[in-house]
C-alpha cells in the first residue's frame, strides 16, 4: 500500500477514521463517487471549508447503529489519503486502513504503542533527572504563602484552598485555584441509562465541596508541600486531599486522592480541574491519538499529537475531547507562552475544553455554550467509560465503571 508510511503516523489512526472505513464498507461497493461520500456522512453541508465542523457529521449502519465523525478536517484529509491510492494503486483494501482488524495486527499495534510509550517514559525520565536544583525564595503572609523560583512564582491561598497564581515567565496561567474534579458533561450514553441521576451528588461536589483547611508539611528553600483537604456534602465520609509540592527542579508536583466509603455513589470521574487566566490556542500532547476513554482507546496510536481546544459538534453538546495514556500536555497561548503538565509516574487522562463540565451540561444545543475567554484543563486519574456497545441506551461495562467506595489518585507534575 503506497500510503502504509503516512497511514497511522499523519494521517488515519483515529476513531474518524476507523469509522470512515466502516462507512466505506458498509456500502458494499467496488466504486463509489466522492460526491456520494460526501452527501451520505453530512460533508456536502460545510460549504467546502473544512477547517471547522459546523454541521453534525454521522451516518447509519445497516446494523443499525449511529456512527458519527468529530472532525471533518480529519475525514477529509484520510479521504485524501485514500484517493492518492487509488490513484498509485487503483484501488485499495479497506482493510489494510484498520489497523485493528485481526488478532496479529492488534497485537502488533499493542506492542508497537507499548514500546513507543516505554521510550517516551524514559526519555521524560532522563529530562527530569538533569534538570538543575536551585533554592526557592519563600515569602509567608497573613493567609497566603508566595514561592518564588526560576522562571516562576506561585501564590497559595489559605482560604481558597490551593494556589491562585502560577507565573511562568511573568504570564498569568490560572484563573481561579484547581479543585478536584467529580463531574463530566453527561454523555449521550450516561443519559440513555440514567447514569446522571444516581450520580447527581458527585455534580454537586464538583461545584460545592466543603474546605476542610490545610495543613503546611513543609518550607525550605528545598521544597514547600501543602496539603489541603475537603469534604462531600452529600457524601457523609466521603473526602479528598491535593498536595502540592513546589520542587527546586522547577516544578509543581500536584498529587490528588480520593477516599471513598461504602454507600458512594459511582464516579463519573475523579481528577483535578483548573482554569487558564487566557484561552489556550493549542494542546500538545504525547500520548494516544484521537479522542479516547477507558472503553475506547485501542485504537489509538501512541505519538505526539495536537488539537485547538474545541467542542465537538453533537445534538446535544455532551463530554468530549479526552485523551488516555498521556505522559505530557504543552499548553500554548496565541502569544506563544507555553505551560507543560507531564506524568509523575503512571499515565494521565486530560481534556482542554473551552467550556467547563456545568456549561456543557447546561446546554441544549452547542450555539448556547458561552464564550469565556478561558480554558478548562483537566486531569483524570480515574473516569467513566463511554459505552454505546449496542445502543446509546445500554449502560457501560463493569470494568470501566469507577466505585464510589473505593479510593481513587491522580499525579502530574507542571514543569516550569
């Protein structure tokens, strides 16, 4: 296949395009028009410009399942791909665009991404390692507590429970402190099998935790760690603590727990959250390709990837855009200041999203989501599947539901 070096590299490898090529074959045709492609997936409504999704692009399979595209840059440019060919070749076999397609080729792609992902690990590792130590400046006030050190300025907040100032360079990253995050926009799937019902306390919390103070275990010019901690309104029980640790690498290491008690309602999701004081004009990530959950993500190729922060078109605007296995995010302003979250130890889940949990869920349609001028970051060490196995009704399975009355974590590190 002429196009085997760019397919999964450049081009393919995404959940877009695995289902482009289980639209393709769903016609059972030897030939079909790029016309009739475009009409049937919904491209024939973007007025030829394809570098924003206007229009809600799906179709249906004769299994009768709905099966939509996220990007129609994407399908477009895999369409591309496949016409160049078709050209070269005259004609292709679908099957050599799904990489997944058998058991040796599923193998072969797991063990690719594993030892892509191990050589990533250990390249992140060996940066860490080098990386100078230089005392840090530690200035105390009456509710507040600055640290200042290369490159940066932090200020934590006693009463609001977390830094609310992280300076890189003198450009202001946060908009108000991180907090822990329980909430996800329901999906389609969640509302089909009443997931957001008896998860409605966990929406609560997102918003309305109880503080509960904090405790400062250390402050040196070595390292200064605070650990603050909440409870669960309605919750009785339940509780978490955020550490953060402020290292003479240049770094802020944010280590987060969940601790769950018998009687918990299932999670959506348990993570930290933050906003950025600019929107964030694009996210960098090395991880797996695509948009990926606990349930989806097999797929994915393991690289370095990028995205403009967006929502995903849907008929009711829902959770999208998150990415599995991530070792580290770049976040870059249109300005060109750049902010990099990476992997302490174990993989991360992460989102950017220009809106946050409660707008999206707020929203009836996607014209209704507000314009901020901010960027909701978010760090999963635990969240829900997405399901959709043989409806958008059927709740998700087992393993990829996340228990209430068990303890959860997440670790990243924000390097400086």
């Amino acid at each position: 296949m002429y196009i085997k070096k760019y397919w999964g590299n450049f081009i393919g490898g995404s959940d877009d395009s695995l289902n482009l090529v289980a639209f393709l074959e769903d016609q059972k045709k030897e030939e079909i028009p790029l016309s009739e492609i475009f009409t049937k997936i919904g491209l024939d409504k973007q007025n030829w410009d394809f570098r924003q999704t206007v229009e809600y692009l799906e179709f249906t399979h004769s299994n009768g399942v709905e099966m939509d595209f996220h990007f129609a840059i994407d399908v477009v440019t895999d369409l591309a791909a496949i016409l160049l060919e078709c050209s070269v070749s005259g004609s292709v076999n679908l099957q050599d665009l799904d990489e997944y397609n058998t058991p040796a080729r599923r193998n072969a792609h797991d063990a690719r991404n594993k030892m892509e992902a191990a050589r990533s690990a250990a390249a992140l590792r060996t940066a860490w390692d080098k990386r100078r130590q230089l005392p840090l400046t530690v200035i105390c006030g009456d509710g507040n507590i600055g640290v200042k050190g290369s490159g940066f300025e932090l200020l934590f907040s006693i009463p609001e429970q977390g830094p609310v100032s992280l300076r890189k360079d003198g450009k202001e990253w946060l908009w108000r402190a991180p907090t822990p995050a329980f909430w996800r926009a329901s999906t389609d799937n969640d509302r089909g099998c009443g997931f957001p019902q008896h998860a409605s306390a966990w929406m609560a919390a997102d918003v309305f935790l109880r503080k509960e103070g904090c405790t400062v275990l250390e402050k040196s010019e070595q390292r200064v760690q605070i650990c603050y901690k909440y409870s669960v309104p309605l919750v009785p029980g339940a509780g978490v603590e955020i550490t953060y640790t402020v290292e003479p690498q240049a770094a802020l290491r944010v280590d987060a727990v969940y601790h769950g008690v018998p009687g918990a309602p299932e999670l959506p999701c348990f993570g930290v959250k933050f906003q950025t004081f600019a929107p964030v004009a694009r996210a960098q990530w090395t991880g797996l390709s695509g948009e990926t959950y606990p349930d989806r993500y097999k797929g994915g190729v393991f690289g370095c990837h990028e995205e403009v922060p967006h929502i995903a078109p849907a008929l009711v605007p829902q959770d999208c855009g998150l990415h599995m296995d991530t070792q580290q995010v770049v976040l870059q302003l249109a300005d060109g200041s750049e902010l990099t979250l990476e992997q302490t130890g174990e993989p991360f889940a992460f989102s950017a999203l220009p809106n946050t949990a409660q707008e999206i869920e707020a929203a009836q349609h996607i014209s209704e989501l507000p314009n901020t001028g901010r960027t909701s970051i978010t760090v999963l060490g635990a969240v829900r599947g997405v399901g959709g196995i043989d409806s958008w009704g059927t709740d998700v399975e087992k393993p990829y539901h996340i228990p209430g009355d068990r303890d959860h974590s997440v670790s990243f590190r924000i390097v400086f």
